[in-house]
C-alpha cells in the first residue's frame, strides 16, 4: 500500500486502553484479499497518528513511547507514570488547614465545644487529641490560642450577623431577661429575644454579659438599654420576674411602646409558696417530711434498705427528692414521692437494723391524708407551670385562661375537711394571684393576647365588662394596623420584612378536613368599600370570634397561617402580640447551660468569652 493510501487510511481508536500514549495511537482494520476493510482491528502494528508510521505492538506499549520519545519529542504528552500508584509519602503528607476537609474537621471540633459546653483547653487533652490522630492522621489540630482567638470568634460574629438579620426582618420583637451570679461569684446578665417569622416562633439569646456593681433599677436599665441599641431593637414587652429593681428598671422604657409582663411561672411560684405559708399545719408536715428525706441521705444503710424493699415488693425504684426551698415545684415532688414509696418506706423501718428509735419521723395516718390533699392542690399549679413554660408555642395567650381554670380549683368547698389547712391554702394562693394581675395595662395586654389565640377565644375567662373593654381595645389597633397597611401599600412594603406568608396548602389531613368544614362565606373577603375603619375592625373581629373552636392537632399558628388573607388586619396584631413569651424562662434556662462553664474549675474564663460560648451553643444550630 502506498505512503499516500496510508495517509488518507482511518485510524481506529483501541477500546479499553488506559495508557495516556493511546492518544498519540491507534490501528488499522484488517483487510480481505480485495483490500476491502472489515470490522476487525488489525493489531500487528500500532499507527501513529502523527507520521502514519507503523509501530510493532506487542501487547504493551514499550515500542510506542520510545517512538513518541524518538520522533515526538516536542509535542505534548504526558507519561503514563503519572497514573501509578500513589508513593508511600503521599499517603504521610499532612492536610493544608484550607483544605476542605481539615477545615470541616476544625469546625466539627469547634462545634463540640459549645455544644456540649466543653473548656478551649479540651484541644490540648492528650487523650482528644489521640482520637484526632486515629480517625485522620494527615489532620493537624489548631491550637489552643487559635480556637480562642480566631476559630471561635469567626464562628461567633458569622452566627451572629445570621441571628441580627433575622431580627431585622421581624415585625416585632419581645425580651426577657435575668440576672443571675456564678459560682465564682460573678454577676451576668442575660437577654432573649423572641419573634415571629412565617408563622414560626423563633428564639434567640442575645447576650450574657457580665453586671458589675449592684443591681440597681439604674444600673438594670442602663445594661438593657446598652443591648437594644446594640441589636438595634425597640422590644415591644420585656418579660422578668417580679423583683422590684427590674420592674422599676423596665417602667423606665416609653410604656406606650415597651410594655413589662411579670413572669407567670415566678408569679406562680410566689402565690404557692404564700398558700404553703400560710398554714402552720402545712409547715410542720412539710419540716417532717424533709426529716424523712434527710435520713435517708445521710445513711447509706437505710437507703439500701430502701432499694431493696422497692425491688422486692414491686415498687419503682425511685429515690427520695429533697425540696429546695426556691422552688416549690421541688415541694411537690417531695410530697409525691413520699407518698409513692410510703409501703417501702415503712418496710425498711420495720427492718431489725434500723433503729427503733427512728420509727419516730415516719408521717402518720393523719399527715398522710394532708398530704394527699396539698397535692390535690398543687398539681393543678404544677400543669399550669408546664405548659406556660414552653417556647415553640404562644405561651402568653394562655395566662388568662389559666388564671380562670386555677381559680376553679382553688374554690373553697364543703369537703374540703374539718380541718382550715386547705382552705387557708387554697385562700392564699387565689388572693396572692388576684393581686398581682389587677394591673389594668397588664390585664389588657393579656386579654387581647388570649382573644387573638383561636385556642382561647371561645374561653369565658372575662366578665362581660373586661370583655367588651379588651375588643374596643383590640378594635382601635385593628383601625391603626388598617390605616398603616392602605399607607405602606401606597409606597411599596419593603423587600426584607417577614410579613405573613400566602395561604400554603398543607398535607395534614386533619389540618384539610378542619377547613373544609368553614361555610363559603368564612373565606369571601370582607368588603371595604364605603366602610370606615372602625366598621371594618368591627366585621373583622365578629367574623373572627365567631370561628369554630380548634379541634384537633392543629396549632393557633397553623391556624393563623391558613387565614391570615381572611383576617389580614387581625393577623398583623396575631404576629405582635402572640410572639411575646409568658415566661422569662428562656433566660432563666441559660444559667444551667452556663452553669457548665462558668464554675470554680474554669474560674478564669473571660466573661466576654462566656457570652460568646453560651452564644453559638444556644444559637448556631438555629440559623445553620
């Protein structure tokens, strides 16, 4: 075949070939006797696609770079040495720190850090860092100084720009606040914000800082006031507790635009323990009962004993609570206790090593019956305080409700018993409750929550002439949120604002079939033409107290989700009020998470580190 044919000849790539030389390569097909080509390639010679020449090949490609090498040398290849197995010191080279897996295993190690509370110096623990060392040995753990002073602060200003963006898009914020003193005896205080976005309650703890010198009204509002403008944030209600510094401290704020909610849980822990003082015969039950408690802790005999009868005789192997005198809740568990292992106990002091003498602080027939009673009492207050305290749903709406519910229970009856103990308790506690919720902004701002919570505005919780104040109260704001609205659709609501999302469609099918059940008219729009303002607050507020009752595992703020287009108006003041916390909880639950760091062990943590750490722990995982 001629030099000109061979030229003009197609070469066939070879399939399968790995060797990077193949790109310079390839082969003829084989021929018949009539030069006509077949579907076979002909691999007696491998062809260069540069000169066309003819390359033995022999099953590997030895010949065909020693060709590219000799004839080729200046075009561009690359060898196929390159494609061997990684050397041994590939394998021992270390991660740079921006590789992307180094930085993910720092940030791992930052994160368990103030996830689980644990002190900067962990880095350095021999122990962790073995454990490093055998799940990547090509890793190299920061040190100590850059976890304190570049790893954690970039993580701590990334969350917090997060946290302050999602305050800026909120229509309304609420605080709660507390103070409280390590066991190193430094002073913080805490600030917690919650708001309202998509329907979503969202909870965020903006600060723990240190409050040097005493604790002053004056000093209170000049710590709070220094958070707000810092965060940039006009709270509508700062929730406390019921100390007389942080309430003069908050009625310092403009009270037409920041309101101040006592603390219910504080506020019930205080009307209990004014029932619980109020009869003597209760103190002493209660002295006897702490006596109990405390033989049993003070001997190791007696509370094997204790085990080994609850294990023998069926009983669950619980131990005896001491009460605290700071919470009452510890009261009732005390009591409850005892009067769950009143069998075992008895057993164990009937028991031959114990001695007789003891028998002497075992709670009679008598102090039993009391017992019971306080109980009956108390545990009515104990489920009141637990579902006030939770933070993924409106907890304010609840209060009034709960009040009336309370009072119920603490009524004074025939059966009551011979005895004036549980009258007297029950007496203290209403009157102790009735006082401290006479405050007729309060009482307002209550109402209108509970009424704006579609769980609750079917509740008789009002006479008739609080009722009638709470909705003229309720039908000016709805007038004032009208008026703002028709303003802001004139220039234009601006982009960053979490304003209520549209009508969503849901896949709860209980959620579906509670809708499907309104009349046609509950979702036609309420006309506005020729309507003052007032009527339309009007018509809206009726149409919305007249909703059915909530059944069911829907939720007041899935409810408020679907019919925020029904009730627009109403649905701006639902986000405002509904968001504001019952409690001062949230930032009172700080001091047990701190409580993990700032001990006598760490006593030289910086309280601005402290405020940082407890910062990403309750916060980073929110805005990830």
């Amino acid at each position: 075949m001629s030099q000109q044919s061979q030229e003009t000849q197609t070469i066939f790539d070879f399939p399968g070939a790995k060797s990077s030389v193949w790109s310079h390569f390839g082969f003829y097909k084989k021929t018949t006797d009539g030069d006509r080509p077949t579907d076979e390639l002909d691999k007696t010679y491998a062809i260069c696609r540069q000169c066309h020449s003819k390359v033995k090949y022999i099953g590997n490609t030895t010949n065909l770079q020693s060709h590219i090498s000799k004839h080729h040398f200046t075009y561009p290849y690359k060898s196929h040495t390159t494609h061997t197995q990684p050397k041994l010191v590939d394998f021992m080279k270390k991660l740079p720190n921006n590789s992307p897996k180094a930085m993910a295993l720092t940030k791992a190690v930052a994160v368990h850090l103030f996830s689980d509370m644990r002190p900067i110096s962990t880095v350095e623990s021999s122990s962790f860092r073995e454990i490093l060392r055998e799940a990547e040995p090509k890793y190299t753990l920061p040190s100590r100084t850059s976890f304190r002073e570049s790893i954690l602060p970039k993580m701590y200003d990334d969350t917090r720009a997060k946290v302050k963006k999602e305050i800026t898009k909120a229509m309304d914020v609420s605080v709660t606040t507390d103070c409280w003193t390590s066991n190193v005896t430094q002073s913080y205080m805490t600030v917690t914000a919650h708001l309202m976005c998509n329907w979503q309650l969202q909870n965020f703890v903006l600060q723990t800082r240190e409050l040097p010198g005493s604790h002053t009204s004056e000093n209170l509002y000049d710590a709070l006031m220094e958070s707000f403008n810092e965060w940039g944030i006009n709270p509508i209600c700062i929730v406390s507790d019921n100390a007389s510094n942080i309430v003069k401290a908050v009625s310092k704020f403009d009270q037409t635009s920041t309101h101040h909610l006592p603390c219910f849980a504080h506020t019930l822990n205080l009307a209990v323990k004014a029932g619980i003082a109020a009869n003597r015969q209760l103190t002493v039950l209660l002295t006897r009962c702490r006596q109990l408690v405390g033989f049993f802790k003070k001997s190791a005999l007696a509370t094997n004993m204790l085990h080994t009868k609850q294990h023998r005789m069926g009983y669950p192997e619980h131990k005896l609570i001491q009460d605290v005198d700071t919470r009452w809740n510890s009261t009732y568990e005390m009591l409850e206790r005892i009067l769950e292992q009143t069998v075992p106990i008895h057993a164990t002091f009937t028991d031959p090593s114990i001695k007789k003498d003891a028998r002497s602080i075992l709670l009679d027939t008598s102090e039993q019956s009391l017992a019971e009673d306080v109980l009956s009492i108390l545990k009515h207050m104990k489920a009141a305080t637990q579902i006030v305290c939770h933070e993924s749903i409106p907890s304010i709406s609840m209060i009034l409700p709960i009040i009336y519910k309370l009072s119920y229970h603490l009524k004074i009856e025939e059966n009551d018993g011979a005895s004036t103990c549980i009258q007297d308790i029950k007496r203290a506690i209403q009157e102790n409750l009735n006082r401290r919720y006479q405050n007729a902004d309060i009482r307002r701002m209550l109402a209108t929550s509970s009424i704006l919570d579609p769980r609750y505005n079917h509740i008789n919780y009002l006479d008739e002439s609080e009722y009638k104040a709470a909705v003229e109260n309720l039908t000016l704001e709805v007038m004032g949120v009208y008026d703002t609205q028709a303003e802001v659709k004139t220039a234009g609501e601006p982009d960053n604002v979490c304003s209520p999302t549209k009508k969503s469609k849901t896949s709860s099918s209980a959620i579906d079939a509670f809708f499907s059940c309104f009349n046609e008219d509950a979702n036609e729009d309420i006309p506005v033409a020729n309507k003052s303002a007032r009527e339309i607050a009007t018509e809206e507020i009726r149409k919305f107290t007249s909703e059915p009752k909530i059944t069911g595992d829907l939720s007041s703020l899935d409810w408020w989700k679907q019919m925020q287009s029904v009730y627009p108006n109403l649905a701006v003041l639902a986000q405002k009020y509904l968001c504001i916390p019952g409690t001062s909880v949230p930032s009172e639950r700080v001091f047990s998470t701190a409580g993990f760091i700032v001990n006598k062990h760490r006593s030289s943590l910086l309280p601005q580190n402290v405020d940082k750490m407890i910062f990403l722990n309750k916060n980073y995982s929110i805005v990830l």
